[in-house]
C-alpha cells in the first residue's frame, strides 16, 4: 500500500457559480480517521464526490495513488440501495467487483454471503438480512450502506453523513466499526460529520470547512504524535 492513498494541490470547487472551497492541499494516509465538519452547504458532500472521482475540480486536482479503482468506495448520502432486494442482496453487491456475472446469477459465493452476514450482524441487522430494503428504516439502510460498502473492501472509504439517522450511542457503534475495519486495518477513512462529540471521539485528522471564506478551510491535527 502507498504512503499516501490521495492528496490534492490547491483545489477549488464551485457550484452553480458559486465558490466553496479554494487551494485545500490535503494528504490522506494509512491508518487515518479524517473527519469533514461544517453547516449544510458548506461543500462537504462536494468536496466527498471530488475526492471519489464523479465530481471534476473547478481548479487544482485530485491525485489518487491507490493501485485499483476499486480500493477507494463511497458511502452516498443518498445511499443508493435497492429497494426491491434484501438487505442481505444489497450487501452482497458490494462483492460484485471480485466476481463474473455468471458466477452471481444464481447465487453469491458462501465465503461473500459469510461475510456479508458477519457485517450485517456486527451492525446489528441480524434479522433483517431477508427483509426488502424498501421497508427498513433510514438508520437501518444507513447501516446496510455501510456494510455494503465494507463489503467493497476499500482501502479508502469516504463516508457522507453515514450515521445522521441514528441515536448517539448507535452511531458511536457505527463509526467504531467503520474505523476498525478501515483506519484500523491501515487504510484510510474520511467521513463528513455534524457531531463535534464524534469528531472528538474518533477522528485523527478533522478538515473544518467554512461556507463563508472558500479560503477559511482549516486542517487540524486532532491526535498528534507523542514525541519521544
């Protein structure tokens, strides 16, 4: 794995004319919670989407140093579920990039479905496995979101607002998760987050956006290293 998974040098975004963000030079590395904070159109899902490549900079660029597209996924805020599957076949999609369609037509490979049951478990969603995404809750499909992505196996996981649904302790359990399986396993997890206690709590690296001054961005370094 590279040192650093992602930086960008002096990027710019806009949105319908407007600026929202200008010259952020940002390096995600290994083993890194980095938390997205800031009011509601401050840029974060932007800056979210810019960093995963479906959103093109209004100036400077994103230089991605993972050696597959597929180490990098995303957890939209829209959480694109299907609403006609199970919450067990919405997770197992997150394993369709290691498999042929022919090898899925029928049914996921039993070390996918092991897999996708232990996450479902560990997010607490045991006994809707079989119940149709359209009838779970918004905390429940945030956290089949969540373990579809996991089941991607990223390197780097970008995370837009992945526990807004949930009550405290929940969403506490949710991030716990989220950063065990990746800046845990020495990858790198960026979440855009609301709650000033969970940026405390989880985050090594917080990037405060400021939708008043595209040049007000600040990076601070939550957690730094004991010196010896």
């Amino acid at each position: 794995m590279p040192k650093t998974l992602l930086t960008t040098k002096n990027l710019g975004l806009e949105v319908e004319g407007r600026t929202l963000l200008k010259s952020l030079i940002l390096s995600l590395n290994p083993g890194t919670f980095v938390a997205v904070t800031g009011p509601s159109g401050s840029g974060k899902t932007t800056l979210l989407r810019t960093l995963a490549g479906e959103l093109d900079p209004a100036e400077g660029k994103v230089v991605n140093y993972l050696d597959c597209p597929t180490r990098l996924a995303m957890i939209f805020q829209d959480l694109q579920l299907a609403d006609g599957a199970t919450a067990l076949t919405n997770v197992l999609g997150g394993s369709l990039g290691r498999h042929s369609f022919l090898s899925t037509l029928f049914r996921f490979p039993s070390e996918e479905r092991e897999k996708a049951l232990h996450l479902l478990a560990k997010f607490g969603l045991s006994e809707k496995s079989n119940q149709w995404a359209s009838t779970l809750s918004r905390g429940e499909r945030q956290r089949v979101a969540a373990c579809r992505t996991l089941l991607t196996r990223p390197h780097l996981l970008l995370a837009d607002e992945p526990v807004s649904s949930l009550d405290p302790s929940l969403a506490d359990e949710v991030l716990a998760h989220l950063s065990n399986e990746i800046s845990g396993k020495n990858g790198c997890l960026v979440c855009a987050l609301h709650n000033d206690e969970q940026v405390a709590k989880f985050a090594d690296l917080v990037l405060r956006l400021d939708p008043s001054d595209p040049n007000g961005w600040k990076l601070e370094d939550l957690k730094p290293k004991e010196v010896a």
